[in-house]
C-alpha cells in the first residue's frame, strides 16, 4: 500500500454539501484556492499530493487552503498514484453530499463560483453534471498559443452544445457527481498515465445516468507550451487505444479514431509524423494556426494509430 500522510487544516464541524477534490502533482494548486476567496457555507476541499515530494508545495497549499476559511485537508501520498488512482483516493475521504472535481491548474471564472454549484445542488440535485470550460483568465504567450487555440476550440462550448455529445464533451476537471453514486462508480484505474480516463468515466455513466451540461465555467490556466503538449499526447496512445477497446461503438465516431485509423494505412507514418511535430511546433513562426493545429492533430492521431488494434 502506497504510504500518506494527511493534513488536517481545518476539521468538519458537520457534513458539507459539496467536497472540493483537487489532485496534484508538482503543480501548486495554492492560486486556485485563493481564487475562491472566502469559501461559502457548506464547502470543504481535499486535496492530494501525487508523489510531489515537496515539502514547500505542501506549506503553501496548507497556507492557501486556511485562507479559504472552509474544513479543508490534505493527503500527502509518497508514490504516484496516477490520475484515476487519486481520484478514486480523493472520493473515499471526502464526506459531501456531492463532490466537485477540479484540477489544480484551474480558476473559477466567477466569485460566485462554488454558489451557483450550490445551488444547482440545492434545486436540481444532479446525480452528474459539468459545468463547462473556458479561457477566461488564461494567459497565452508565444509558448502556450497552439495549446490555447486548440483548447479554445475543442472544449470551450457552452452547455446547450455541449449536450449535443453529452458524454464524449464531459471532462474530469468542474464535474459535479453525487457522492453516493461516485462511490458505486469509481474511474478505472487501468487508465495509467495521461489522458482519457475521464472520457471513460462519462462514456460508462452515461449508459445508466444522464450527465447534465450547465454554464458555470471554469479556466484552465495551466496552458502547456508545445513540448509538453507533444509529450502528453504522445504517452496518451495506450489509453486511447483502451478507450477504443472498451467502447468500440462509441469510440468509432471519434474525429481522432477515424484519423488515427486512416493513418494505420499510410506508408512511412515515422516520417509523417515527424512532419506533422515539426508544422505544428512551427519553428520559424510562419504556419497560420489553423494549419498548426490541423498538424498538432495529424501527430497526435499517429501516435494513437501505433496502438490500436
């Protein structure tokens, strides 16, 4: 069993409405926390170190969440759990009735944030929700362009488009889920490494529960520049390839299945690839967008194409 320790900032004087889960991993969530300010009534947040092994990350995530003035508690881990793994940690020490997932490198995009949750809660009680994706306070620099247009247009859609595809357009990061059904359906933690555990999660939910889709965004700050980007979409390959094999019917109708698929039949698909990396990259700075993120999606669908069956 992985050894933790966990930090108690401030205990529960009775049970929340909503458990704030934020796992992290050498990224520190101490902007978001404050972001919220003063937390209302009835919230709590947890978080989880993911093998960080930084000492000073955690000080300033204890400094952060006492300012936020809610129950609030930190699980220190040793060894990475990876991202299903400390999700499903995050959901057996939480105590709301609800639980609402997000990163670290996220930002409510209003004050009013965590109420209008409340509130949905209070007036709706959802068993699954999402509230949706935005740029908002997202800051985009010459290293993070590509990873802001492309985020810009693939996942910040408005509710009403949003339900147009309700799971494949549901992420991990502001998704409310009633706590007691979490339980009973927890993410696979076969899905190791990075990406689409969480299009999993909504793909296996939305066979027996609709996922309601509402406006209430939230930023993702955390652009990354063009390497990481790269990298992460190249160790995403064996999760898309057991994405597709869990849900082949759904998966099918994936833009990024169709293309990795064509990409199968495509001689010298190395060399491809390594086209498509150097457009995208764009190291002379002369690619229109457009044509780097249709690139950026070509590297991308070549490496999940070395994977599927």
């Amino acid at each position: 069993m992985p050894t933790e320790q966990t930090i108690i900032v401030r205990d529960r004087p009775k049970t929340p409405r909503v458990s704030v889960l934020t796992p992290f991993y050498r990224y520190d969530p101490s902007a978001m926390l404050k972001a919220f300010g003063r937390a209302p009534a009835g919230v709590e947040f947890i978080l989880l170190d993911d093998g960080s092994a930084s000492a000073e990350l955690v000080a300033n995530v204890v400094t952060a969440a006492q300012a936020t003035g809610a129950p609030a508690r930190i699980i220190v881990s040793e060894q990475n759990l990876g991202r299903s793994k400390a999700r499903n940690r995050l959901i057996t020490e939480a105590l709301g009735d609800y639980v609402l997932f997000l990163d670290a490198d996220m930002a409510p995009d209003t004050p009013a944030f965590l109420s209008v949750w409340l509130g949905i809660i209070n007036t709706q009680e959802p068993r699954v929700a999402f509230g949706g994706l935005s740029l908002a306070h997202a800051e985009r620099t010459d290293e993070t362009a590509l990873h802001y247009a492309l985020f810009g247009r693939s996942d910040c859609k408005s509710a009403r488009h949003r339900a147009r595809r309700a799971a494949q357009a549901t992420a991990s990061s502001n998704l409310l889920v009633e706590r007691n059904f979490l339980l009973a359906h927890p993410f696979d933690d076969l899905f190791t490494g990075w990406g689409f555990e969480d299009v999993d999660w909504a793909l296996d939910v939305s066979r027996i529960e609709e996922i309601m889709h509402v406006d209430n965004p939230a930023t993702h700050v955390g652009l990354d520049d063009v390497s990481t980007l790269m990298r992460k979409s190249a160790e995403a390959g064996p999760n898309f390839a057991r994405l597709a094999r869990k849900h082949p019917l759904q998966v099918k109708h994936f833009a990024a299945h169709r293309i990795a698929r064509a990409l199968r039949a495509t001689p010298a698909r190395k060399t491809q690839q390594r086209l498509y990396g150097w457009i995208a990259r764009d190291p002379r700075g002369v690619a229109p967008m457009g044509v780097r993120c249709a690139a950026f999606k070509l590297f991308r669908a070549s490496h999940y194409a070395e994977h599927l069956a």
